[in-house]
C-alpha cells in the first residue's frame, strides 16, 4: 500500500450550518468566536478551520464532548455532510470532486461505517446483516457468502447466523455491525461512537476485539469518542475538538504529557500517568 491509500487529509474545513455562510465565514477569519457569530448571525459554526491528516493503516481517534464537532467533521468524509469551505482528500484525491458514480464508488468500496446505534436491519437475520453491504453492491457469489461467514466467526458470532437483532445483546448487535464494514473490506473505517452505548465491561470487550483485528488487519480506522481512556487505549493518534476547533493532535502519550492548553490539561488531570498507555 502507498502512503495515499488509506489515507485522508482534512484542509481548511469550514462548516457553519443556517444562512448567512458568507458573513459568518468572514467573522471567523476576523477572530469572532462561535457563540459571537451566533448572536449577530444566527449560524452555528459546526467547524472552523479544521486541518489534519489520518495517516493510512493506522487507528485515529476524533474526540470532544459532546457539540465539539466531531461527529461533524467525520461525515465529511464520506460527504454525507457537504462542507461550506475546505478541502478533503482520501487516497490523494479530492472527495468534494466526485461526480454521483465517483460518490458511490467511495461509500461502496472505499468507506464503510459503524453507528452508535448498530443501523442493524431487524428484519434480517445475523448473515443477512453482514451481508448487506455486499448485497448492495452486487456481491452474491460463494466468495461472498464465505467472506461474511469468516467475519461472523472473526467477531464472536458462530452459531448466531440465523438469530435476529432483537435476540442478540447490545454487545452481539454491535458486533455484527463490525462485522458488516469489515466484510466490505474497505480501506477505510468510520467509527462513530461506536461502542458508546455499551455498558463498559462490553465495551472494554469490544475495544479489546477492534485492537486484536487490527493487529492483523491494518485499515484506516478514524474512531469517535467522547470518552478519554477509550481514546487513549485504541489510538495510534488523537486529535481534540471543543467548539468546532481542532485543540490538540498528538499521540496518547503527547495528549497525557503535553496538553496543549486548560481544556486539554482538564481531560488528562485526574488521569494517572502511572497507569501508563498503551502501544500500537
């Protein structure tokens, strides 16, 4: 793999939702801060000038409280948000280009993605699940149907093939929309609060499963949390939000060590540095 695939690079990406994007944009630039531009404006600023680079093959975390933008700043990625201004480009080439066939091909091929609330189909059994993302795309040989029993046996599942959500655990329904994006086998995985409506033994589990699948798997995994030791357990890197913002980027042990300002300084004070961080 070269360094573009897989990779994404985020340039100047501005987002303010409601009308009067133009003015909003320019008291930004002028040092305005979000709540200013929504008094005089009446725009909230979803991102304001928000530029990194996900790295390929690695695990990256997005996080912030909640109304920090992450969730935001992730869809665009996929362009299931449109930015007001910026530039994305995954594997080298500029995403805001795509025509509607270039579009598909980049949700069907490039991205997969997991949602906080599984987006399982509860009508349809475990296989049915995972194979639906393949089954959009065309996909129903024997390769395919082998490739979603190897994922349901990857994740824990063997033997629940033919279960439905609704008999499965919250843990067991996550699983299976894990399942679902690695049977894809895109490059890239989005993660959007994946695992935060688990009750936290599971979600230790789950967290513990991801790390263990990308030990062998190496995709580009951009991770949302709000939760600050789930970031620092799975992330290669991390990157804080608050407001919109891009606060800090840096690696787990530069976020505990380095905090680049009071915000970030507020997160990590009650951390342990003894407790150490974990390697990737």
């Amino acid at each position: 793999m070269s360094d573009l695939q897989g990779s994404i690079e985020v340039r100047h990406i501005y987002k303010i939702f409601g009308p009067g994007a133009d003015t909003a944009m320019r008291l930004l630039r002028e040092g305005v801060s979000k709540k200013e531009v929504l008094a005089q404006v009446g725009c909230n600023v979803g991102l304001n000038d928000v530029s990194l680079h996900i790295p390929a093959g690695k695990i990256f975390v997005i996080m912030g409280l909640s109304g920090s933008g992450k969730s935001t700043l992730v869809r665009h990625f996929n362009r299931l948000i449109e930015p007001t201004s910026g530039e994305i480009l995954v594997n080298g080439h500029n995403v805001l280009t795509c025509d509607p066939a270039g579009l598909r091909s980049l949700r069907r091929q490039t991205m997969s993605m997991v949602f906080q609330g599984f987006g399982l189909l509860p009508h349809k059994t475990v296989c049915d699940n995972v194979g639906y993302g393949l089954s959009v795309r065309g996909e129903k040989s024997p390769e395919a149907r082998a490739r979603i029993q190897y994922w349901i046996e990857r994740v824990g599942l063997k033997g629940y093939e033919q279960s439905y959500p609704d008999e499965l655990s919250g843990g067991m329904r996550q699983r299976v929309g894990l399942a679902r994006a690695l049977a894809m086998d895109s490059q890239i995985l989005l993660m959007d609060e994946a695992f935060s409506a688990l009750d936290p033994l599971i979600r230790y589990d789950m967290q513990t499963l991801l790390l263990e699948l990308q030990s062998t798997l190496h995709k580009t995994i951009v991770f949302i949390t709000h939760d600050l030791d789930e970031a620092l357990r799975i992330g290669a890197n991390v990157a804080i939000l608050r407001d919109g913002e891009l606060v800090q980027t840096g690696t787990p042990e530069q976020i505990l060590q380095q905090p680049a300002d009071d915000y970030v300084r507020r997160f990590v004070e009650k951390r342990s540095l003894s407790a150490g961080t974990p390697t990737h």
